[in-house]
C-alpha cells in the first residue's frame, strides 16, 4: 500500500480517520432525506403542483366538484405529511417548507 498522508501528520489514527468518514456521511445522508443522489429542486414542486390542480379540475369537471376536492385534498395531505416529515427530521422554517414542496409535489417523478 505505500505511504499515506494524513492531515494529522504522522501520528494519524487511520481508524479515527475512516470513523470521521462514516459520521461525515452519515450526517450527509441524514441532510439528504433518504440517500437519493438527486438532489431536491423546487421546480420538481412547481411541476407536481400544476399537475395536482390540473388533475383537481378536471376530475371537478367531470366527475363533480366532490371528486375534484377529494383530489386536491390528496394533494395537499400529502404535503402536509412530507411537512412532517421534516419537522421530524429537525429542518425548520422556509427549510421545512421549501423540503416538503419538492418532496410532497415532486411525486410526478415517482408515477411514471
């Protein structure tokens, strides 16, 4: 393996070294959400609103205004879940709010 450089100088502890790398990552993960290499973008929200009241609409005209607020109901419990969600996971404020629309309307992605 050759000679390794660390930052600590000679009297490095690799092992302390590989542990600092797993709690860095951990805490990466954790900030993340759930490990997708994707990050979170608002327009994925903007996307996945239009088309909640979009489908909201329509199906209020065609099925009946009870059916298109039973879609809109959907829309906005599911934001409100993932609001939730990053209440949980310590996120506050605009934070919170900006996770929990790309989250909670980004599910345009998922449907396909």
């Amino acid at each position: 393996m050759g000679v390794q450089h660390w930052p600590e100088g000679r009297e490095a502890d690799p092992e302390a070294a590989r542990e600092r790398y797993r709690n860095d990552l951990r805490e990466a993960l954790a900030e993340g959400g759930n490990g997708e290499a994707e990050p979170l973008r608002v327009a994925d929200g903007h996307l996945g609103l239009t088309l909640t009241v979009a489908l909201a609409g329509l199906s209020g005209r065609l099925a009946g205004p009870a059916c298109g607020a039973v879609v809109a109901a959907a829309g906005a419990l599911l934001f409100v879940a993932a609001l939730a969600v990053q209440y949980a996971r310590g996120h506050r404020g605009r934070a919170a709010l900006r996770r929990a629309y790309a989250r909670g309307f980004g599910w345009w992605k998922y449907a396909s």
